[in-house]
C-alpha cells in the first residue's frame, strides 16, 4: 500500500521492483492497489486526507481485491500478507484490526498506531505483525506526538514501543525479546538496524519490531524519493522487501 500522494506505480518504484522479483522467484503474488485521491482511510484523525474526509470504505475495498485476486488469479485466500508505507503503513494497521479473518499478517513500515484507536486495537483478535520504523524519521516520530508533513499536524499517534506493547498484549506475546544487531552492511548510510522479536510459542503469533536506528521516513534498501533534509536517511543496511517477505515466509513454516 503506497503512502499518502503516492500511486500503486510509485510503490514498484520505491521498492525498486524488489516485490516483483522476490514473486516471480518465490511465485506468490504481489498486488499495488491504488487509494482514492492517492489517500488510505486509516485509523488517523487527519483533517486533510480525502479518504478519511469522505469516509472512503478501503477496508471494504481492500476485502473486495482479496476476492477478486482469489477468484481471477487463483490467490489462496488462507494465505494473504498487507503490507504499506507511512499511510500505506497506517493502513495496514488498520487491516490488522479489522481484516484478520482474511489477512494472516501485516508488515508496516513508517508507522504506529493512533492515538485515537489505541483501545480497539487492543480488543482486535491476534494478528503477527513486523513493524519496520526509524528513530529519526521527521514525519512520522518514532515516539509519538503528531504526525507531520510540510508542518501540518495530520493525526495524533502512539509511540513505536506503545504500538508493540499493544500487539505483544494482543498475542500473548509476553516472552523476553530475542535481541539481535542486524550487519552494518552499508557503514556510510548513518544507521544501524537491530531487531527486537516477540512470539507466542503456544500459538505461533510473532510481534517484531525492526528499529533502524538514524532511519528517516523511508523505505529501507529502497529509492531515496526525497532530499534527506525533508525525510532523513535511507538505511540500505537492509532490503525491507526481503525481510517483509522472510517474516511472512515464516509464519508459513
């Protein structure tokens, strides 16, 4: 799911078509569908998105393409992944509240839940998640406040590790982290990923939260579609293709 002002075509470009080639060598299928006004109706109470202002039902349209994939192109419906950047990231955040009886897992990156929704995300059904942000990302703060963009307040959000303690509680995820510092893979791009992982082991569910320390509101491994003064760094530590793709391989194990 594209971010806001963005367009499903500038989703390929942003990940650099990784998706498309992790599908073609994998054989899974990997969709970009298209907001409205180029906007998700995610959970945020943001007063100049044309989706939320006019009530867009994504949620309806999202489990419309879920059935449309399955029936044209043969998708397995037991067996569907969300995942999204910044809006796109609030959106799926979304989907995992209220499409886990058709979606297994979410990946988002560039966000946390909002303030506004905090309680109904605790009361949502369990659902695995990989959550992907970066402390320094200036649109979206990795702990909390508001969101914003060109210096306009759009949505009260929760911290990063309030979201992941929201899901950890919703899984039953209460086990210590395994704790990992991912390779400086790339020592000139300032930032370093480490990896925090929760999991049910009764039930399988995982909560992991992928924080890329120095990271900005970017797509990791992906196209600096910005200067960094207005979104920060691009971590290229990591692809976030292929972690999104290792982690809900994984849920399939």
């Amino acid at each position: 799911l594209h971010g806001g002002g963005g367009t499903a075509r500038g989703m390929v470009t942003l990940t650099k078509g990784r998706f498309n080639e992790l599908a073609d060598a994998h054989r899974f299928l990997v969709a970009y569908p298209q907001g409205l006004e180029e906007s998700w109706n995610d959970d945020r109470d943001d007063p100049i998105s044309y989706a939320q202002e006019n009530e867009i039902d994504d949620v309806g349209f999202l489990s419309a393409l879920i059935e449309r994939l399955a029936r044209e192109y043969r998708a397995d419906p037991e067996r569907v992944f969300a995942t999204g950047m910044s809006n796109g990231g609030f959106m799926s955040l979304r989907i995992s509240r209220e499409m886990t009886d058709r979606v297994r897992a979410v990946a988002p990156v560039c966000a946390t839940i909002p303030q506004a929704a905090r309680d109904a995300y605790l009361e949502a059904p369990p659902i695995s998640i990989l959550l992907l942000n970066g402390t320094s990302d200036p649109l979206v703060p990795y702990n909390g406040g508001f969101v914003q963009v060109l210096g306009r307040k759009r949505g009260a959000i929760t911290s990063t590790d309030a979201t992941i303690e929201v899901f950890r509680k919703r899984n039953g995820a209460w086990a210590d982290a395994l704790y990992s510092e991912l390779p400086d893979a790339n020592p000139g791009d300032g930032t370093r990923v480490v990896k925090y992982e929760y999991v049910n082991a009764a039930t399988g569910h995982k909560v992991v939260l992928l924080k890329v320390e120095g990271g900005g509101h970017a797509w990791p491994g992906g196209w600096p579609y910005l200067s960094e003064r207005l979104i920060g760094r691009t971590s290229m530590d990591i692809n976030a293709c292929d972690v999104i793709w290792e982690f809900f391989r994984s849920l399939e194990r």
